[in-house]
C-alpha cells in the first residue's frame, strides 16, 4: 500500500515521500525498508535516526524525528499503530462456505455467508449469525447461539446452549461452557457432583484468549459483559460476571460466583476468590491475591492485597528482613547483657 493512502486511510498527517510501498508494520528496532514502524514511548526516541523503517508514526509535538524515514502525524501514536497491523495485515480465514469436511446438524440455522472451515462440529439446533468465520477442529454444541461478525479459531469449544454475541474473537483452544467445579460431600466421604447445566453469556465485543476457560454454572448464569478483553491460559469459573470493558491478563484466575464491575484491570496471574464483588475501575498489579471484596477504584498489589502504595513500601523492606532479624537479636542478647551488669550491681538496699 503507498504511504499516501495509509495516511489517508489512518487520517495522519504526512511528511516525507506519499509514494513509497509499505508491507508491514514492525518494531522500531527491527524494521527495515517497506516498513512501518512507531514510537508512543519518549524513551524510544533514541532510536530514531537508526531506524531503517521507510516511515515512522509519530506524535505531532515529538521533536525527536529519524534522518530520512517519512512520517505520519498522529494524536494516538499507538492506536494508530493498531489501525495499521489491521490494514496490513492478511488474516487469511477459511474460504468462504462450508467445508465439505465439516458435520453440520440438519436443523442447525446458518446465515449464507459464513466461512467453516474443515472438521467443524456444529450440534443439533444451534444457530450462527452472518459473516461468521470458524477455522477448522471447533465445536459449536447444541443449541449453542453465535451472533454477527464473530471469528473462532481452531480447537476452540462452545459448549451447548452457549450464547455469543456480534463481534466476539474466540482464541485457539478455548472452552466456553464448561461444567463449574461444583461438588458436595456425601455421608461416605465421596463427593457428588452437582450438575451444572445454566447459562453462559458472552456480551458483544469480547475477546477471549488462547486456551481460556469459562464456566457454566448450575443455576443462574456466567456472563461476560461487552468490551471485555480476556488473555490466555485465564480460567473464569461458574457464575461469575465479568463487566464492560474489563481486562483480565494472562492466568488470572477467578472463583465462583464472584462479581468484577466494570473497568476491572488484573494484571497476570491475578487471584481472585470466590463470592467476593470487585469494584468498578479496580486495578490489580501481577501476581496480587484479592480473598476480599474492594471497593471502586482501589490500586492494590500483594498477598492479601494491599494498597498498591503501601505495598512498594513493604517491599522494599524485604530484602532487609535477614538482616533486621539478625540485627534485633543482636539487641536483645546486648539487652540481657545490660540487665544482668546491672542486677549485679545493685546494693542490697536496692534490691
């Protein structure tokens, strides 16, 4: 693509040669002629004048520029950039059709311009919205209801009676629908599983990761409001709501029946236990362990989690903790000493 319509295209401002081919987008220190690459972060901007990309992305008052790179003018540097990979890059989904390969429920209801590719399962009554893309090996159980303009990749599973809604990106490997862990203990010390056989909601604009699971719960529902941005390898368990535009990072785990509000963001491996409701615009740093409710707005680290700034403060002293022991009992075998020399010289009218 010319540079001159990429910038039109992303609504920047050019400077430099509008002629020049463009065929990817890359990183600063990695990019080379054809090239597109960015810089939102002023730490970067020392490599600039190495950079061998054709042209940069830039804000408009960056005055670090590099030697002969064009450049385009943008207010969001990075959200431009994001614009970019998707005009640039080739997605390649299945043909549109349905795979000759695929096994298709006779009362199944699928919109005429789908794409399924090979070795796709779709169950008894289920129903799929139009300009659906489904990659090859996913299963899509009975009843199950997907909605306009969804992607789904390989291996994924949406579990019967799952409903998604219009825009929905299912990453490789994901199970949605997937029985809670819901057991109770019987008079012979052996445990009975509870049937888990409720609903699961995923909202419109939700993204979820590579090999991410999503539980149904036995009565009421899960569900994963829109905007939701979900990583891989996260595990989301029976009759949790998840809100708008949360972000949940990789291997976050929540337990069950747990409300996380809106604007959530937990940071990787974050653990969340159950029954607890998570304030709207939350903020959870990597690795923080939440076992109690938080109010809106709290910035918390650690295990228990803390405030965020009383744990940078804690923090710093444990690396000292060896040596503040070692100090403390130093004091108090000082202490004893003090008091023993002073027992011994006390007169017998003191004592």
């Amino acid at each position: 693509m010319k540079l001159r319509e990429l910038a039109d295209r992303l609504n920047c401002r050019l400077e430099g040669d509008g002629e020049v081919n463009i065929r990817r987008v890359a990183g600063i220190e990695h990019a080379g002629p054809g090239d597109l690459t960015f810089v939102a972060n002023p730490k970067y901007n020392a490599l600039l004048p190495q950079t061998r990309a054709s042209a940069v992305i830039l804000a408009p008052d960056a005055a670090a520029r590099p030697s002969s790179a064009a450049v385009l003018r943008s207010d969001t540097p990075y959200l431009t950039f994001a614009h970019a990979v998707g005009l640039l890059t080739d997605a390649s989904p299945p043909p549109r059709g349905i795979d000759r390969l695929s096994a298709i429920a006779a009362d199944a209801r699928l919109a005429g311009d789908v794409s399924i590719g090979a070795f796709v399962t779709i169950g008894a009554g289920a129903s799929s919205g139009s300009r659906r893309v489904i990659y090859p090996n996913v299963v899509v159980g009975p009843g199950a209801r997907v909605a306009d303009d969804c992607v789904i990749h390989s291996q994924a599973s949406i579990r019967e009676r799952v409903v998604i809604g219009n825009r929905v990106v299912v990453q490789d490997g994901a199970v949605i629908g997937s029985d809670g862990f819901g057991f109770v203990k019987q008079a012979d010390d052996t445990h009975l599983k509870i049937p888990q056989h409720a609903d699961v909601v995923v909202e419109d604009d939700v993204e979820i990761g590579a090999n991410t699971t999503i539980d149904r719960p036995a009565v009421g529902e899960t569900r994963i409001r829109a905007g939701a941005k979900i990583d891989n390898l996260v595990q989301i368990a029976h009759g949790v709501t998840i809100g708008e535009r949360t972000l949940l990072a990789g291997q976050v785990g929540i337990a069950g029946s747990t409300i996380v509000e809106d604007d959530v963001v937990m940071a990787g491996q974050v653990g969340v236990a159950g029954h607890l409701r998570i304030g709207k615009g939350v903020v959870a740093t990597a690795q923080t362990g939440i076992p109690n409710s938080l109010e809106p707005g709290e910035f918390v680290s650690g295990y228990p989690a803390i405030a965020n700034r009383d744990w940078l403060k804690a923090s710093a002293i444990f690396r000292h903790l060896p040596a503040l022991k070692n100090r403390v009992v130093e004091l108090e075998r000082r202490i004893a000493e003090l008091e023993e020399k002073l027992a011994a010289c006390r007169t017998p009218s003191d004592r």
